[in-house]
C-alpha cells in the first residue's frame, strides 16, 4: 500500500514588532515608509534638526530635576551651566527661553519618564521613578513612550504632561493628525495611576514665548481614547502582516515624505506622482508668490466685474458641476460688553438698583447720591449669575478673553493713551504664529537647514 504523500506546511517568519511610539504614526501613514524604516531599518541619515531637538530636550529634563532638587522656580546660573556645548540653533532656543521657563517644582514628579503598556493596557517594564507606584504585567511593552515631564495634582485628582516642541510651525494636539501622542500619554496616566480623574496634555513650543497649546481627557473618556491608540497599533501590525506574508507594501505620498530615505534618495515607487519630490523648497516658494500676485490681480479684477454687473461669477464645467464667486452673507453672533444707549451706555446703581442710559457725573447716583455706579454689562452679568448658582464649573471662565483687534483700535486715539497703557499693562501677552511669504528684502541671513518635524529612535516627541 502507497504511502501518503506528506504536506509539508511553510512556516512564516515573523518580524518582530517594536512596540507603538506616537512617532510611529508618521511612519506607518506610508506602508512603504514604515517597512523601509523600521523592518529593513533603513534610516534617513541624522539632522542638525534631531540634534538639536535631542540637545533642547536634555537641558530642559536636566534644569527641571535640579530645580525640583533645589525647591526653587527658576536658576538661571544652573540653566547656563546645562546649555553650555549645545549647537548654534539649540542655543538659540535655549537663550529665548531661559528668562520664561519657570518650573512648578512643588507638583513636579518626574522628567524623561518613560511608561510602556503591555497588550492588555497593562502597566509593563516599570522602571526609574515609577518603580513601586503600580504593578508590572512583566510582559512585552505593546505601546511605550517617555514624557518630557510629569506633573502630579493630588488635591485635584489631575496629572499635567508637558511636551516640549522644538517646531518652527506650532500645531494643535487635537488635530487628527496629532492626536495619537496626547492620546498616548493620557492613557499611559490614568493606567499607571486609578486615582488620576483628569489628564491635561500641553504642547510647548519654546521656540516662541509663552505658546502652549493643550487638550484633556477625563477618565470618562478612557474607553474611546484607548480604542484610538489600539486602532493605531492595529495598523502598525497590519503592515507587518502583510510584509511577512508577501503581500505588496503600498508607498503613499504625506508630509512623512520628507523624512523618508527612499525621498532623499529619488528611489520612491510613485515618485513621478509624489508632489513632495517635484521641484526644490526655493522653487516651491516662488511658484507661491507668482500665484499671489496673481490671485491678487484675478480678485480685484472679479470684484469689480461683480460690482458692475451686480451679478455673481458662475462657472459651470462638463461635469455639469458649477462654481460662483460673488457676495455671500452669513449671519453671525457678537457678544457687548456693555449695554449700548443713543449716546452712550446703560448703568446701574448698586445700592438703590436705579438704572440710567447715561454714566452719571462723577459715577455718582443722581437718586440716592451713591457712588457706586457701574455699568451695565449683559454677558458678564450672565456669567456671574451661572457662577453663583454653579460654583464647581467656572474653570473655563479663565480663558474668556476679548480680541485685541477691535479693543486697540479703540484705544489707538491720543486722548486714551494712558487708557491704553494702562489696558496693555493687564493683558496677558501670546504669541501667534503663521506661515507667510515675507516681504523682499536685500539680503537674508541663512539659517542651518531644520525639519519642522523631527523623528528619530533616540527621542520621542
């Protein structure tokens, strides 16, 4: 009797799978980028930019713990001492900064701490200043990252993670596409620690003063965050999957391409079709101002066409789609401060509640002779009734602010120059930051060649 033929199985290999870092979802928005880097660990050569992030970062850690050490806010002898041997840029931003950055020592708890999760959300290689805060699965890390610094508020049950960002174009971290670290982060400090109720997780961006930008998470939230940041490693293994099977690994063009090698080496599988690898940055530019200053021409032009013909532009193409430009109005909300009469504003009086559609001499009540008169203010009125009756929710209270548009354009007149001092000695100063074409200018002194978004393996952020 024949024997049966054996099936002999073909084993796969198995890649192995480093664990998920918020800096991998630049990677794996490209398959082919991600495969590139990380299985066949094809690196981009390093940057002056990653240098300089990486030099940034370890002053910041080092002048933060002596800080804390010391019980004091700010020592700007110990700050020198750290920055000293940094590079040109990061000294740059190092010296810009060392004047504002002041350190919370009483609630900070640790810098440069790295936490990693295991595959059930567990708290896994515990090490350094965690060490006896929480119990280790001792299983592989699944999802792992090191946090600029952690800041603990027992009285408020809240953790605050500060993330120091090197960019020269600030982002939010509630945009979609930078989610996934605070999202991280956030999820690392509600497992580590079950008392944490809330977790604000704050961009700072030194290169500029005083930029933040922050969002939160209540533990409410930590079912849906947790899916976000599984959904992500569920691409992450998706990709391995497919290259340990054979499959083809897609190459999908993004703003990751310009920290791929295969860009930097012109050997991108879609590179005739990849906007990122068409032309130079100096060309780039200077398609951007002939295409203003011609839009500029094309609007006016078309504004004055409409103004004449007292018709709206319309454009249909062979899709039988159609376009217009023209006037469109939309109705919008505004909120007065005061409570506006023919020649001036409505008041009150505060002891006998008398009101008036004028400011009275000397804010003096014309009925009871009291001095104490103010005037009537319809949305601050509002919001200091919901405070009375609703103590507990008036955190947001402190980020109402009024546009210094419309306030200084009112205060630009003589006669309210010492109005006008007086009102910017009280505001709060923020920086803004947009991306424009400067005007011509003579010459320009070059800067080292930066990434807006550095990545590597030695850092995380």
């Amino acid at each position: 009797m024949p024997r049966a033929k054996k099936t002999e199985l073909v084993q796969i290999q198995k890649t192995p799978i480093p664990p998920l870092h918020q800096s991998t979802r630049i990677l794996t928005a490209c398959p082919k980028f991600y495969v590139t880097s990380v299985i066949e660990g094809r690196k981009k050569p390093g940057s002056q930019a990653a240098s300089r992030g990486t030099q940034v970062h370890r002053v910041m850690a080092q002048y933060a713990s002596h800080c804390a050490r010391k019980g004091v806010s700010m020592d700007l002898d110990a700050f020198d001492e750290f920055a000293k041997g940094v590079g040109p840029t990061a000294g740059k931003i190092l010296a810009g900064m060392r004047e504002s950055y002041s350190v919370d020592f009483t609630h900070l708890f640790a810098t440069e701490v790295t936490m990693a999760l295991d595959e059930n959300m567990r708290p896994t290689a515990v090490s350094g200043p965690l060490e006896g805060t929480t119990v280790d699965s001792g299983l592989p890390p699944h999802f792992e990252g090191t946090l600029d610094a952690m800041y603990m508020f027992r009285e408020e049950s809240s953790i605050m993670i500060d993330d120091a960002k090197t960019h020269a174009r600030p982002f939010d971290p509630k945009d979609p596409e930078f989610a996934l670290q605070s999202q991280m982060y956030s999820v690392f400090a509600f497992q580590f620690f079950p008392w944490v109720q809330k977790v604000k997780f704050r961009l700072w961006f030194v290169r500029y003063k005083n930029l933040t930008r922050d969002v939160e998470y209540t533990r409410q939230e930590l079912p849906a965050i947790i899916d976000a940041v599984k959904t992500a490693r569920s691409l992450q293994l998706s990709i391995h999957d497919t290259y340990d099977t054979g499959g083809d690994i897609e190459a999908i063009g993004n703003d990751g391409c310009f920290y791929c090698p295969l860009l930097s080496g012109r050997e991108c599988p879609i590179l005739q079709d990849n906007a990122n690898a068409q032309g130079k940055p100096d060309e780039w530019l200077s398609t951007e101002i002939v295409y203003s200053a011609y839009a500029k021409v094309n609007r006016t032009r078309m504004k004055s066409w409409i103004q004449a013909n007292g018709r709206a532009i319309i454009l249909r193409d062979f899709n039988q789609k159609s376009y217009s430009y023209g006037p469109t109005s939309s109705e919008g909300s505004v909120y007065p401060l005061f409570q506006a009469t023919a020649d001036s504003v409505a008041t009150r009086c505060l002891r006998c509640f008398e009101a008036f559609d004028y400011v009275p001499a000397n804010g003096q009540c014309p009925k009871c002779q009291n001095s104490l008169v103010r005037p009537i203010m319809p949305i601050v009125d509002k919001l200091e009734e919901y405070a009375h009756g609703n103590p507990d929710d008036t955190n947001w209270y402190g980020k109402l602010v009024i546009s210094s548009t419309e306030l200084n354009s009112k205060l630009a007149a003589k006669k309210r120059a010492f109005l006008d001092q007086s009102v910017q000695d009280a505001a709060d100063k923020v920086t803004r930051v947009r991306t424009k074409v400067s005007k011509p200018q003579d010459s320009i002194v070059e800067e080292p060649e930066e990434d807006e978004n550095e990545w590597g393996e030695e850092e995380d952020f």
